[in-house]
C-alpha cells in the first residue's frame, strides 16, 4: 500500500510517498513560491531529481503538479493516481478538538476550519487548504488529518493546566498542547522497540527534539505525559530565535519599554531571541559552535544556556515520572551535535547517566545509536526523526 503524505504551507506543499510494506520513501519533494512569481516543484524519485519551472497560482494546481511528477517517464514511481491508497495531511493545531488522526469527513472538515484556525493562524489555514485541494483533485483517496499536538493529548491536567483561572481556561482553551508531537513519538516508539521495552507501561522516556524550534517530553508508557512547548511552540527551553520561558511581567515590561505593541513584542519574542538574540551571531548551532571556539564569549553563553535550559528539563520530567530509563536526542541539533548532547548530560550522573564520549563524538547513519556506556543506568540514544513516516503510519491505521 502506497500513502501519500502531505505538508501544505501557505506558500508551499511538501510531500513523500510512502511504501508502507517496506516504511521506505519512494518519492518526495515540494512546490515553493505557490501563488508567487518563479513558483516551482523540486521532485525526486527512481534515485533522480527534476525541477518543474512553472506557474503554480494555487494549491490545486500544486498538488495536480505532485501527482504529474509521481507519474513522470523518468523520474515516476506509480502509473496510475489510484494506487495511492490514502492522503495523510500533517496539521499543526488541533486544540482539544481532535485526540487523534482522524479520517476526513464533513465534520472533521468542518471542525477543523470553524474552530482550529485561531490556534495556528500560519499554519492550520495552509493545511485546510491544502486538504480541500487533495480532495478536489483526488475525489475518491480518502484522507486523514495527523496532528503535531495530538500526541500530547495524554497529558494530566496537572500537566497541561496553566496556574489562570479555571474559567479563563474552559471559555478560552488557554493550556499546554505542546508540538513536534508526531516527532516525540516516532523516537519515544523506537526508544521502546529498540530497548525490547514496548507496551510496557513502565518505560520512562525524556525525548529531546532539538532543533531550530526545540521541545522536551516526558513519555511513560508510550504516552506524553509533559512537554516543553505551551499553548504556542513559544514556549520551553530557549530555540534558534524564539525566547522560550520568560516571566509574563518581563514581556509586558519590556514591550512599554521598547514601545512595541502586542502583537511586535510576539514577533520579537519569537525571531529575534533564543540563541541568535544571545550571541548576536545566529540562530545556526554550527556557527555558535565555531564562534564559541574561536572564543565568541556570547556564542559560549548561548550554547551554555541553552544546554543548562534542556538539563533542567530532563531533570524535571525524571522527577515527574519517578526516574528515567532513557534519553533521546533528536533533530537537526539532537542528531548532529556532540557536544550540545554532552554538556546537557554532563551533571545527569546523579540519575543515572553515564555518556560514552566516543560513542558520542561518532558520526553514524543508523535507526538507533546507543551513545551511553554499557553500565550507563539510563541509556542515552540518538534517534532521527522521521515525522512523515509518523504521518503514513497513522493514516494507514486508520484507512488499513
Ligand atoms: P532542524 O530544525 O531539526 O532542521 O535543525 C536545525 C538545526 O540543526 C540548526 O541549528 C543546525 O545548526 C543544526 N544542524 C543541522 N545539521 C547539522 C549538522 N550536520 N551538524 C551540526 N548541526 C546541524
């Protein structure tokens, strides 16, 4: 079975195919500039790439495109649109309207424009977009919705309540629903999996996605118990250029200081802060790690910050569980960052933590890598993530 996995921006429309016999990719790539001058596809498949110059004025035609592609002589992996069996849509938001993926019907539709829109204003309207686009052109695919935040749905309340008042939080849906939830459970799953631990209720997991935007979870038992990121992606650890936690007086503070209003003392907080507002350099860990060495006093204060913000975390989230069995770093700066890794585990040997600097400073190309050593109490893996999969996997649960 073959499933399509769509990502629709306001201005672009990524996307993968999936074999979901084998989990591999047998297709991808994106429009860009859709609805814009020098629109265009980058697709790959059959080991080739092809780039489609051409005016793209909308979603429908973006997908029209993405479906020539998978049929193209040279670079086409299918013969017929029919043998994708499902679409499955990655969606930012869901508030507490969706738990789970869902199967596309009037209803979800309907729920998903009338009330999701204002919690992910960029994104939840792209999506929508998108999705009516894949229906008109492929009317008889079914389609599912996969939520970034639906993951974390499994959350207590104790967890994902803000200390406002009660009734603020029923009339507004003011609360945590955190993100990167596909991403935190595609690595807390294969944590699990690799460890002979799954289905057990027991297995204590701090998932680490750390990225240009960053989020810490606590998954015990395969479900999301806390997690970093708010009622926005704003909040938590400290990102590339979002400011994560600050005291709410400091914002409003520093917004009559800056004569900003609301809405620019939001933007400010989340472009021009994190780690590139601290070392005034960038929002890239690779320049921070070559200024830090080249003796950038800022950069080292943003790298030191950032890995002290991420130890508190997992710190708290073991104290939250009752102890932890595994670490897991993920995404561009997880995956690819010794040292950030080492400096968030150096001072964890309290719970356990005893990192392998060898195994932590080696490259490597494989599913898991385990960077902890043998009598490491907590094991520490390096997992990539792979959300489209996350995607595919939902959708063929729900169509199968
Ligand atoms: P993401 O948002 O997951 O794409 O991650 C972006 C971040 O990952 C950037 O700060 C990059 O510096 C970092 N990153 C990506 N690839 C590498 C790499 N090969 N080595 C070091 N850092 C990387």
């Amino acid at each position: 079975m073959k499933i399509l996995v769509v990502n629709a921006g306001s201005s672009s429309l990524k996307y993968q195919l999936i074999d979901m016999d084998t989990e591999g990719v047998l297709a991808k790539g994106g429009c860009e500039r859709i609805g814009l001058a020098g629109s265009l596809l980058k697709a790959k498949g059959n080991g080739q790439e092809k780039v489609y110059e051409q005016d793209i004025p909308d979603h429908k035609v973006a997908i029209e495109l993405v479906l020539r592609a998978l049929q193209d002589e040279g670079i086409g992996v299918i013969a017929h649109m029919d043998e994708i069996s499902a679409v499955g849509h990655r969606v930012v938001a869901s508030g507490e309207y969706f738990k789970h993926s869902v199967l596309v019907n009037e209803e979800a539709l309907k729920t998903l424009e009338e009330k999701t829109f204002e919690l992910a204003p960029l994104h939840n309207p792209a999506a929508a977009t998108g999705l009516r686009a894949c229906m008109q052109v492929m009317p008889k695919t079914p389609m599912v919705l996969v939520f970034d935040t639906s993951f974390h749905q499994t959350m207590p309340p104790e967890a994902y309540l803000y200390g406002i008042a009660y009734e603020d939080y029923k009339a507004y849906g003011v609360r945590r629903y955190g993100a990167h939830g596909t991403s935190h459970k595609f690595v807390s799953q294969e944590a699990a999996k690799y460890l002979g631990r799954e289905g057990d209720e027991n297995f204590k997991v701090v998932t680490c996605h750390l990225g240009n935007g960053s989020s810490i979870s606590a998954v015990k038992g395969g479900k999301c118990m806390d997690t970093s990121m708010g009622f926005t992606p704003l909040a938590g650890v400290m990102m590339g250029t979002r400011s994560g936690d600050v005291d709410p007086s400091a914002v409003e503070f520093l917004a009559r200081k800056k004569g900003m209003s609301h809405a620019e003392i939001v933007t400010y907080l989340n472009k021009k802060c994190g780690v590139a507002g601290i070392s005034g350099v960038s929002s890239d860990f690779r320049d921070l790690i070559a200024g830090a060495n080249a003796g950038n006093e800022r950069c080292a204060l943003a790298l030191d910050m950032f890995a002290y913000q991420c130890k508190k975390f997992v710190g708290s989230y073991a104290a939250a569980m009752g102890g932890v069995d595994c670490i897991v770093f993920t995404a561009g700066v997880g995956e690819n960052t010794p040292s950030v890794r080492a400096d968030i585990c150096d001072g964890l040997e309290f719970l356990g933590v005893r990192l392998d600097k060898d195994k932590n400073a080696a490259r490597g190309d494989s599913p898991v890598r385990e960077i902890s050593r043998a009598d490491s109490a907590v094991k520490v893996l390096v997992i990539p993530t792979n959300e489209e999969l996350v995607i595919a996997r939902e959708t063929l649960a729900l169509v199968g």
